[in-house]
C-alpha cells in the first residue's frame, strides 16, 4: 500500500477518531499538524484535486476567520480562498487523509476506509 499521510489537528475529536480508526487496522500515517505548518496555496491545490472538490467546499464555514475574512462573498476566487486557508489553516475541513493520489476528509472518519 502507499504510504499514507493525515492532516491532524490533535484538538479536533473526527481527527483523533480518524488517526483511531486507521491504527486500529495497523496504518500509522504521517501526520501533518497543518495548524503548525499550514499547506501552501500549491499543496492545497494538490488536495483538492485528489479529493475532487472546489477551494469553498474545503473551507469550515462556522469558524469566526470565515465570517472575518468574508469568505461567504460569491465573488471571492479560488486563488482568494486558497490564500486565506494557507494564511488561517483554522479554516481547512479536517482530517484530511491522502493515499497515493487520491484523498478523503474523515467526516465522518469511516470516509477514509474507502482508501485503504
């Protein structure tokens, strides 16, 4: 199997059930505390080819920096979107799983049993 990385935030109760769920069938990912070191605008143009989404379906939409940033706005492009998730990962949707080329969010965690 491919290696096989997360995009963690220890903080969030479907990340940790996530990282639960892939130990309990012997995957140990890498773990990218994305918080820590966010994505680039590049990286997560990766992600979201892997995962088949657009820039707004990545963003948490109920965190204070989208309403701040006005991230709601239509207008705003993907570059825009791309930009204000590498500048507050806070607004990234998580965990984020990624097995070779293709990725999942675990929301819910068994989401990401489809790459295994």
């Amino acid at each position: 199997m491919n290696p096989v990385t997360m995009y963690h935030n220890p903080r969030c109760s479907k990340s940790r059930q996530t990282l639960t769920l892939l130990n309990e069938r012997d995957v140990e990912p890498e773990l990218v505390l994305y918080l820590e070191t966010p994505p680039t605008t590049q990286e997560l143009k990766a992600l979201l080819d892997k995962l088949g989404l657009k820039a707004r379906q990545l963003l948490r939409t109920k965190e204070a920096a989208y309403r701040e940033l006005g991230l709601d706005d239509p207008d705003k492009t993907d570059a825009e979107l791309l930009e204000a998730m590498h500048q507050q990962p806070i607004l990234i949707e998580r965990p984020i799983v990624v097995v070779g080329e293709r990725a999942a969010i675990g929301r819910p965690p068994e989401n990401v049993l489809e790459l295994l």
